[in-house]
C-alpha cells in the first residue's frame, strides 16, 4: 500500500474546551509526550523576519540520517509489551480513532487544570495529528496542518556581529513553559498511558500508510534520531534567502525538519529535551543510551 502524506493545508480545528469538563471518572496523562512533541515542533512556525541578512559559514555538523522507517519485517523491534510501566489498568474499551477526541480532550482538560487548551492545541484529529507529528520529523519538511500544537508565541530575534546575522540566545525563553511541563511530567506515568492508548497510536499510524509497520518502532527511531541532533554552539549564524529563516551552514539547513528544531530552541533547552528523551526511550526500551 502507498504510503498517505498528510495534508499541506491548514483547517480551523480548534475550539474552546472548557478544563472543568468531564465526560468520565478515569484519567489518563498522554498529553506530557504531546507537550514533548510540541516542545520540538512549535519553533518551526517562528521562524520568520522580513531583514535579509548576509551568510556566515559557522562549523559543519553532522550529515543528516535516514528520514523514511524501515521496511517492517516479522516481530517488532521494540515490543509495546517491553515498555516499562506502572499495574496496568482495569481493562477499558478504547474508542475508534476517528471518534478518541472526546475522551483525549477530558484527559488534556484534567491534566492542564485552567490552561486554555485551544490555544497551545489542536482539538480535533488529535490522535492522527501526534502520529504524522512523530512520523514527519525525520524528514526535511513537517506538515504543518498536521502538527498537534499551535506555534510559540513571539518572533525571531536576530542581532548582528561583522555584518553576520545571529540568532539572539533569548529566543530559547520562549519554550519555557513548555520545558516546565516536560520536565514536571512523569516519564513513568506518561509511558504507561501511551502504553494505555497504543492501539489507537498503532492504527493510525496504519492508516497513515504503513499497513505493515509498529508505530513503537518508529517513535523510538524518532527518538533516536532527536538525540543525533547536533549541539551547536551560539550564536547560530542566519540567512535569508526569501522570507523563512534559514541557517546559514548548509550542513545545517539540511538536516531534518525535527534536528533543525532541535538545534533552534537552543543549546541548553536541547540538553534538557534530550535528557527527557532519552528517560522516555529507557522507559519504552529498557535500554540505556551512553551520554
């Protein structure tokens, strides 16, 4: 079966959800991966000025990896079975993914008590949103009307040195609360409720194109691609040929949509992901990753 690429255009998903809502007694925590996600993928809608600044050549890094998964044959590399977790849960029937909305946006609404989940999210298509999310981020290119999130607040700002155009390190302030989130959230509790959801996961992400493949095997090879990012020092050096940003390093404008991203929320708030990702990894896995 042909693989199915998401969408290019955006439509109006979103809607108010009221946090005191409740349509069950059960609470689920998948949303701190989402947070995670969104941590990576929201920098992408920032990126933007209207000055053209002059290149730099800033050391090389890393050649870009592989973006498409591998080709699924017999068992799972990584069993969900594997994961790390709490006692599961009594049994419960799983909504279809085309009608999970709901019960997603009560575990959001109670997870993120007071937060106006219609601003940081996209409410609607959650579950397939996620998977594209995490499916496209090795690629050179997200589809943006498939993210999860809504972007980060707030422009790019640039400083200039010798006529070079620089990424100013206060640009990394704008993913603080997302990083507190992330760093609040407990890996074991926000494993075992993937764990909880992974059928739906693993659905779409057949429904996605890959009638063969285990959504588990390409989260952790997204995981580990992540880690791959390069750490580049500041100041990062821009360029911009059009309107979008760019960086300036041709080894570095072509590496991944989700290793660029990586590399934009800066030096220090990348270490933090990676550490948090590489906790998520050990707790899928049961492996731990050399620092």
């Amino acid at each position: 079966m042909e693989r199915v690429e998401p969408l290019d255009q955006e439509e109006g998903f979103a809607r108010p959800i009221d946090p005191r809502r409740r349509r069950s007694t059960r609470r689920h925590v998948v949303w701190p991966l989402v947070i995670l996600i969104a941590l990576i993928v929201a920098g992408v809608l920032v990126w933007r000025s209207t000055r053209a600044p002059e290149a730099v050549s800033p050391p090389q890094a890393a050649a870009p990896q592989p973006a498409a998964p591998a080709p699924q044959t017999g068992a799972p590399k990584y069993p969900i079975e594997a994961a790390s977790t709490a006692p599961p849960a009594p049994a419960e029937t799983l909504p279809a993914v085309a009608e999970s909305d709901a019960a997603l946006q009560d575990a959001m609404a109670a997870v993120f008590n007071g937060v106006p989940l219609d601003r940081i999210f996209h409410l609607q298509e959650i579950v397939p949103r996620f998977v594209a999310t995490i499916d496209n981020l090795p690629r050179q290119t997200v589809a943006l009307a498939k993210m999860p999130v809504k972007p980060i607040g707030g422009s790019v700002e640039t400083t200039t040195s010798e006529g070079h155009t620089l990424l100013r390190a206060d640009n990394a302030e704008r993913y603080t609360p997302y990083l507190r989130l992330m760093e609040q959230a407990s890996t074991q509790k926000l494993v075992a409720t993937y764990v909880h959801f992974y059928p739906l996961f693993q659905k779409a992400y057949q429904d996605l194109g890959y009638p063969k493949g285990y959504f588990n095997d390409r989260l952790v090879e997204v995981i580990d691609h992540l880690l791959a990012a390069p750490d580049v020092p500041a100041p990062i050096a821009l360029a911009q040929p059009k309107v979008l940003f760019e960086f300036a390093d041709p080894s570095l404008e072509q590496l991944s949509a989700g290793q660029k991203m990586m590399i934009r929320m800066g030096p220090v708030n990348e270490s933090r992901v990676k550490a948090k990702l590489r906790d998520i990894r050990h707790a899928l896995t049961g492996q731990t990753l050399p620092r």
